[in-house]
C-alpha cells in the first residue's frame, strides 16, 4: 500500500493518495486540484475508484469537482450525518474560503461502522462529530485519516456551524482513542501523529 500527502488549497489541506499493489486507490478530502496529484495518477496509470470525504468544510471538498472531471467514473463517499455540509455553500463556508458556492452530491453515503473495500484495502467507517456534524474517520490497517477532528497536539474549531466542543472530545475519546495505540493519524492539516502520542500529551484531552 502506498500513501502520499498534497497539500492543497487556500487552508492547506492534507490530500491524500492512496493505492495498493495493483494501482487501484482513492482520493482524501482534495482541498483544491493539485496538478502534481493529478500526474501521479496518470504516470503510474491508476485506477482511482473513490474521493472520500472526511467532512462537509470548504477547504475539504473545493477540489472534488475538477477530480470528478478528470477521473469520470471516480465515486464520491461521505457521512450520511453531513448532507446539510455538503448542500449548503452557506454552511459549508464556499463562499469565504473559495469566493464561489461549492456543493457536492456524494454518490455513497455511509454511517457508523459501514466498511468499504478499495481493491485490497478495507477501510472502515467511525462518525465523530464535533468539528461539524458529519465528520468521520477512515480507518485502514494501522492508519486512521481523522480529518479535523484530531490533530497532532490540537484538535479541530468548534466555531463553525453545527460545532460542539462537548461531542468533539467525545468523538476522539471513545472513538479515536479506542483504535490500538500504535495507529498512526493522519490529520486532515499539520503533520502525522499515532493515537499513544496524543492519548499521552494532547492537552485538549488529556
């Protein structure tokens, strides 16, 4: 399995690339288009099946369209919980961050513990709300991407619309920090961490 990091967008954006041994892979919260996303897929010819959505801001989703064009039959998957996200340019913050309305209709919808199988990679499903009400976690062997909800020694604003400090601890609590300690993070912005790390020093939960 091979996994690659662009950092895209007005916010800076972690996007994420992942494949298996056979080129057939999926894309993570394309923040913008990266040309240099885009030659990795061509170069090395892969079959890119799915864009998976951490959760509905802006700067998650404002590449999804331009990957949707040059990848035609790419599926796009995102938390159920996130529909009024991903529908509303008003909530999702567009405008602001992008100066344009920025909406995405997923093509999979999926909730709590649903899985999904990318050529060899099984992936599965975790709802943390919080940093918005649909934000989700992917979880892969030894991997967890958690978007914006937990970061290396930080964790994700809660003043947007539909945040709550409250069920964001929550979520990473009971959650992120019941997958093995020796998970790595993969943060939807800053750099990697694993789960014992923040178990250990982040002092938004500790």
């Amino acid at each position: 399995m091979k996994i690659f990091r662009y950092i895209t967008g007005p916010i800076m954006v972690n996007t994420y690339l992942v494949y298996d041994e056979n080129g057939t892979g999926f894309i993570v919260d394309p923040g913008d288009y990266s040309r240099q996303l885009a030659d990795k897929i061509t170069t090395d010819r892969l079959d890119i099946q799915y864009i998976l959505i951490t959760h509905g801001h802006a700067d998650h989703i404002g590449g999804v369209e331009a990957f949707q064009k040059m990848l035609p039959d790419v599926k796009v998957a995102a938390c159920a919980a996130e529909h009024d996200l991903l529908s509303s340019p008003e909530h999702n913050s567009s405008p602001e961050f992008y100066g344009r309305d920025i909406t995405v209709q997923p093509n999979l919808w999926v909730s709590e513990g649903d899985s999904l199988k990318i050529g060899s990679i099984e992936l599965t499903f975790l709802e943390t709300p919080g940093h918005s009400p649909g934000g989700m976690a992917i979880v892969m062997d030894g991997y967890v991407f958690s978007g914006d909800t937990l970061f290396q020694g930080s964790v994700g604003r809660t003043d947007f619309y539909g945040c709550s400090f409250p069920a964001l601890i929550h979520s990473i609590r009971t959650k992120l920090f019941a997958l093995p300690d020796d998970t790595v993070v993969l943060p939807g912005h800053m750099e990697k961490t694993t789960i014992r790390f923040e178990k250990e020093n982040n002092p938004f939960v500790r």
